[in-house]
C-alpha cells in the first residue's frame, strides 16, 4: 500500500455512504432544495471527505490504531504526522462551508471543535472520548442533529425548530445505535467508555429502547407513504436485531454491526424520501 493510501485509509472511504446518508436525511427534509447536484458534491466534500474524514484520521493518530476500528477493519501502520493531516482536512472543511454561508460554517467548526475535543489525547482537559457519557453524546449529537442541521442549512434554508426537534429524533436513535459500534473493540484495560461501562448486552438492550423511543417521537410528525412504512419496518427491525443480539454480544459482533447499521441507514433514508415526497 502506498503511503498516499495509507494515508486516505485512515479517512474511513467505507464510511462515506453511511455519513452521507445522516446528512441527506437534512437535506432531503428541507423545503428548500433546488439544487441536487451541486448540494450532493457539496455534502461528500465537505460532510463526508472533509469534515468525517479528517475526524476520523485524527482520532485513529490521536489513539495510535493498529487494529480493528469502525468500518475500517484491517488498518495500515500510522503513518506519519496522520494528526496533522485530519486538521488540515477539517481546517478545509471550513472553507468549503463558507460557500454555503455562516450557518454551514457555524456547524462546521462546531463539529471540529467536539471532534478535537473528543479525540485530543495531548490537550489540558481530559478528553471527551474517555468522559462516559458524553463520548456518546459527541458521536450521537454529531452524527443525528449536526448532520441533520448541515443538510437542510446546505439548501440555503434557515435553521428552524422545525428542523432541531427532527434532528434530535435523529439523535435518539443514534445514542442507541453509535455504541455498537464499539462492541467489537472491547479490551480488558482501555479506558472506559459508554459501550464498557455498560456492557455490551445493556449497551444492546438499551439501544431496543431508544430505536423506540426514536419511533415515538418522528412517527407523529412523520409524512406517511411508503417511505415512512419502510423506514417503520427498519427501526422495528432493528429493535428486533439489537435484542436478539444482546443475548451473545460479543459473537460476530462486527458483522452483527454491519447488519444493525445497513438496517438503520436504508430505514432513514426511507424516512427522509417519504419527507421529500
């Protein structure tokens, strides 16, 4: 592998798809969109390249990874200065914002700033990420309303509470789904974090919970139609998944990951093409 590939590896390109759907869900629920092309280059760019690229290349520096991590299961060595080169792609991340405006640019440097936060293993505050909790809270907020909020600000349309209560409906979800993500990292002696301080199998039972409280919440302010059934059958499905999988949760874990969130992520998109309807 090239040292340019190894570099682009730490970016996690397998999780383009995934986080462009988190923003899409935004742009597709905004009553604002007129321009799909441009808006969609837009959110790889800045969203799923820039911003989600650079965070995960400076959290893999920040915790020298050289084994299985999130949608990035067979690491190259860490190449040299990686930390340094996640900043500069989310320093960029910025600047692109800007050409959607201040709104865009706000969210943008919000995220940064949790993101560094989060992973700083150097910064004179303990970091976020070994803060039971609140890491959770970063990659939830981060991923449901931060992403929602940069896709429907992304059309130009004004940040409403319209938005914020869907982006939070999103956010619940996530705070159920995201930690599953670490089970099948879990290692006796690394620091805690919501996933260990639970234990998988809560961690499990309690993301059934919140798939259901998620639904509680969208389902009334939900468009109807075929997407939002579609979008039901998922969260119900993965209600189903996640406590079927807290009775062995560390048995194929990672696959059993890659199932929940292929699940959850055909059923918000769903949700957001029924609300585009």
């Amino acid at each position: 592998m090239s040292r340019l590939a190894d570099y682009v590896a730490f970016t996690r390109p397998r999780s383009i798809p995934v986080t462009l759907a988190m923003a899409l869900t935004g742009w597709l629920a905004s009553p604002a969109r007129g321009h799909a092309v441009s808006d969609l280059a837009y959110l790889v760019a800045v969203h799923s390249i820039l911003l989600w690229g650079g965070s995960n290349a400076f959290n893999s520096a920040e915790d020298r990874d050289d084994g299985p991590v999130n949608l990035l299961p067979d690491p190259p060595a860490i190449p040299p200065h990686l930390g340094a080169f996640g900043v500069v792609l989310m320093v960029a991340a910025i600047g692109a914002a800007a050409l959607r405006g201040p709104s865009c640019v706000a969210l943008v440097a919000c995220a940064i700033a949790l993101s560094i936060y989060y992973s700083w293993r150097g910064a004179p505050w303990r970091r976020g990420k070994e803060v039971v909790g609140v890491d959770n809270l970063i990659n939830a907020s981060g991923c449901g309303l931060g992403s929602f909020c940069l896709g429907w600000c992304t059309t130009g349309a004004a940040l409403s509470g319209s938005a914020i209560y869907l982006g939070l409906a999103w956010t619940v979800c996530l705070f159920g789904g995201m930690p599953t993500a670490q089970i099948f990292q879990l290692r006796p002696g690394d620091p805690a974090n919501w996933t260990s301080w639970l234990g998988a199998a809560c961690t499990l039972r309690l993301g059934a919970v919140l798939f259901a409280l998620h639904f509680a919440v969208l389902a009334p302010v939900s468009h109807g139609g075929l997407g939002t059934l579609v979008w039901a059958a998922g969260v119900i499905a993965a209600i189903a998944h996640s406590a079927w999988w807290s009775r062995a949760p560390l048995v194929h874990a990672y696959a059993r990951m890659l199932r929940q969130m292929a699940v959850l992520t055909t059923a918000q998109l769903a949700w957001a093409i029924g609300a585009a309807a």
